[in-house]
C-alpha cells in the first residue's frame, strides 16, 4: 500500500516539476523585455534598442513552428515561439510609436509596399511590419508544406531556427559596437537574457530535445556575456550620433 502511494505521489511531483518547467519555458524567454518596454515607454526613447533583434526572434521562432510538423518537439516549446512573437509585435509597436513622436520634421513614410531595399525593417508604420511577416508566414507555410516529405530540407529548417534565435543578440552587440554606448539598451534584460538562455539549454539537454536546440542555445549565452562585457566596457561613454539599427 505504501509504495502505491508514494508512487502516486512521485507522479503527483513530477507532473508538478514538468508544467512549472513548461511555465518557465513559455514566459522565461518573454520576461527579458519587459524591462527593455518599460524603459522605452517611460523615457520616450527607443534608439538605443534594435529592432533587429525583433526581426530576429520573429523568423527564428516562426521556422521553429515550421518545424514542429516535421519533428513533434514539446508542444511548450511551439507555445513559447507563438508568445515570443507576439511580444516580439508589441515591441516593434511601442518602438515605431515613440520613434515617429519624437521626429522633429515630418519624415517621408517608408512603408514595405514601396520594396526599397535600403528601408529595410526601417519603415514607418507598425502595419508595415505585420504586412512582411504575413508575406513570411504565407510562403513559408506553402513551401513547409511542399517539402515536408523530404527529412533534409526539414532538418535544415530546424537548424535555422535555432541558429537565428542564437544569434538574436548580434544586432544589439553590433548596434552597441557601432555607437561605443549601451545607454538605452535595458542591461535587465541582458541579464535576463543570460539567465534565461542558460536554463533553456539545460532544459534542452535534459530533455533530449533535437542537438540543434542545445548547441545553438550554448552560442546565445556566449553572446549574452560579449554584451555584459560591453556593458563594462562601454559604461563611461556617450552613444556617438547617425547610428541606426
């Protein structure tokens, strides 16, 4: 009798341990930007973030989904992609709303119909921006679709996303780079970042997820603690002016 119920509740734990670690998966990877927005929102000033870590999350974690239909990983995971990137919009928002309220002059809009190449995830408008992504989406579906059938073209998807999740913090350590400041730049979510990417691939690990989650989520921390060290490095300069993302 004893051993039922110490089975019973060592499943009881375990179920307990395994939705509290899928919780953490889901709003962990989320968490980091709630500084980054506060400080955007309160101090008005969004330069010092790049939007291209946005574009980043948002095509990592969009063939991440793609490739959920080839390998069935932990649907946690699928959720979490579909959360990232609905942060990911309310970031792009907040950041297109202060940047066209703090424009001096009244620019010419640059929107994603005109196809200028040199405005690139520079537009104007957060519409702009939804508009790409629904590009994305609709031909990514069709051609996931297409080569399901083939194990190659599906393994190379997966590799893809994760390795462009990995790399999510280039642009900003470039941005940082370029200016020689990491002033606007929130330093709580590149700690949050660090903490949560380093729980993310032992999560990986333990949970045998597909080598390619791991060893990617293994570069993000290495890039994590770059932007730390800019941080240090940077901490008594100004940004320099005429930089863009």
């Amino acid at each position: 009798m004893d051993w039922v119920i110490h089975d019973e509740l060592g499943i009881t734990v375990g179920t307990v341990v395994g939705w509290m670690a899928a919780s953490a998966m889901v709003l962990g990877g989320v968490l980091p930007y709630v500084p980054q927005y506060r400080q955007i929102k309160q101090t008005q000033d969004a330069d010092g973030f790049s939007l291209y870590v946005c574009l980043s999350l948002l095509m990592a974690n969009t063939l991440r989904i793609f490739f959920w239909f080839s390998k069935r990983y932990e649907l946690p995971l699928v959720v979490q992609s579909i959360v990232m990137n609905i942060t990911m919009f309310l970031m792009i928002h907040l950041c297109v709303r202060v940047k066209r309220s703090n424009a001096i002059l009244e620019a010419k809009e640059r929107v994603f119909s005109d196809f200028d190449a040199s405005y690139f995830w520079a537009w104007t408008d957060f519409q702009s921006y939804l508009d790409f992504m629904l590009v994305v989406w609709a031909i990514g579906a069709a051609v996931t679709y297409l080569m399901l059938p083939f194990v190659w073209f599906m393994e190379i998807v997966g590799f893809m996303a994760v390795f462009i999740e990995a790399m999510l913090g280039a642009p900003q350590f470039l941005k940082n780079f370029r200016t020689k400041s990491t002033q606007g730049m929130s330093i709580q979510m590149v700690l949050m970042w660090l903490i949560g990417d380093m729980f993310k691939t032992v999560y990986f690990i333990v949970r045998d997820a597909p080598t390619q989650f791991w060893l990617c989520g293994s570069l993000q921390v290495s890039l994590d603690i770059a932007i730390l060290c800019q941080v240090w490095m940077y901490r008594n300069n100004v940004p320099r002016q005429g930089h863009g993302d």
